[in-house]
C-alpha cells in the first residue's frame, strides 16, 4: 500500500468512520460503525489493528463513537478527543461501556501533537454537542483536513480550508429537498440551524472563497440519505470550482479507499 491513504469506512447520520495511514501504521478518526465491522474493512487494505496507534473522536454523537470502547479497551489504542467530550461520554448513557482511563488522551483545539510522521491538529467546529473538533493531518508537507458535522463557517475552518492540500468537508444537505423532506418540523430546524449540518451550497461556497490554488481533491461527507443525493452534492461543488478540482462523495456504507499522490 502506498503513502498517505485515506480510506472512508462509513460517512454519513448512520455511522462514520475514516482511516488515515501510510504502509506500515495509520490512526482512525471516529468510530461510528462496529468495531468488528472497522476491522474488517481495515484487513481488506492489509491494515491489522496493531499497525492502528490512535482513534480521535470529532465529538459525542453516537454515529461517531458508537464503537470507541472496544479500541481503547480490547486492543489498547489510546482514544484523543477533547477533554470535555471525554467527560460528556462518561455521562452518554448510549455509550454503556467507556473507554479505560489508561488509554485515554486530551486533545484540546488548536493543538497539535505527532504521531510517528504524522502531525496531527484539531480546530474548533459549530454543532450541537460540546466541544467539536476538525483535523488537520499533516504528511511528509501535504495537509488533509477533516471537518464533518458543521453548523456554520467560522475563522477557524476557513483557516482550516486555507490550508488544504485535501479537503473532507460536510456536504449534508440541499435545502430545497430539505425544506419539502418528510423530516418534522422540529428537526428540519434543527438540520439547518447554524449548529445542525452543512448545506451544499454553502460547502461550494466554502471551499470555492477559501481553497489554496494548490487543492488536489475535495470528498464530500456525511451526506443524507433523504435530503440529498451524492450527484447533487457533488454538482453543486463541481460548480462552484469550475470542474477544476476532483470532487468525491463519500458513500455512506461502503469502503472508499484514496491513494493521495
């Protein structure tokens, strides 16, 4: 397997979770889906879970931490979140088994840490849990950022973006299927409002203000099933950047595996 891969496992309302790595070791970001579902997928791009030296954990929502236990208990791999969401899990009753306080780790926004070549920075992000963090990956000089789960643009992800040699970002929704979707009243609100999730319109809009001229490739994540479709999704921001730039959907149940040059 070559350098730098990034791999999407799961993207989307029913579970999330992404491989980042290189040949010989790599960390996952969030464990949304089951463990045993995680590592099987990892064993089809010849990953085992001793060459797995991290899981980080974007925020408290169980489609990203439904599985999180079960790496930093049965194969002891330190589990980084912030320090408030680490004290919210303890008291998330969908959470039942918590993570053992020996592999525990702080990540704290704006703080960046190594992981063999790895460097690895979270950034605040808006959304309706506490604490929520980006990341941007550093690699032998190339940047991969990852912000899932935004509410809205702030300076910090517009920073985040800025930065980008590869760019994760939400792509939710579009408003219109929103708007005239079966979802209630109240969490239609709550989807739109400006700590739900990202439309398309304003992701294009987003990455078209803000990229660096040097953007290799854009994915597209945590679409919904009912309010949006990936050929949409990826329209809309195709568009906006003048079918300059790669623009991928990541699929919400099947493995994706990206080789990034």
């Amino acid at each position: 397997m070559s350098d730098f891969v990034f791999y999407s496992m799961a993207s989307g309302s029913s579970g999330n979770s992404y491989y980042i790595g290189n040949g010989q070791y790599g960390f996952l970001i969030d464990a949304g889906i089951s463990a045993r579902a995680i590592a099987k997928y990892l064993k089809t791009i010849n990953v085992d879970m001793t060459q797995v030296r991290a899981l980080f954990i974007t925020h408290i929502h169980k489609d990203h931490t439904q599985s999180m236990s079960v790496f930093g208990n049965r194969w002891n791999i330190p589990v980084f979140t912030t320090q408030k969401v680490h004290s919210m899990i303890d008291r998330a009753d969908y959470i039942h088994k918590k993570v053992s306080k020996i592999n525990r780790r702080n990540i704290e926004h704006d703080e960046r840490i190594q992981l063999g070549e790895f460097f690895i920075t979270s950034f605040y992000v808006p959304h309706d849990a506490v604490d929520n963090s980006g990341f941007i990956i550093e690699y032998k000089g190339k940047k991969l950022v990852l912000a899932t789960d935004v509410g809205h643009t702030t300076p910090q992800l517009i920073q985040a973006v800025k930065e980008a040699d590869y760019l994760i970002v939400e792509s939710n929704h579009d408003q219109e299927m929103l708007k005239n979707g079966h979802y209630s009243d109240e969490l239609k609100k709550r989807v739109a409002s400006n700590v739900g999730h990202m439309n398309n319109v304003d992701a294009a809009n987003l990455v078209s203000s803000y990229k660096k001229e040097s953007l290799r490739q854009v994915f597209l994540c945590h679409l919904s099933e009912e309010n949006n479709t990936p050929e949409l999704a990826v329209a809309t921001m195709s568009t906006a950047l003048n079918y300059e730039i790669p623009v991928v959907a990541l699929k919400r149940k099947e493995p994706q595996l990206f080789i990034l040059s």
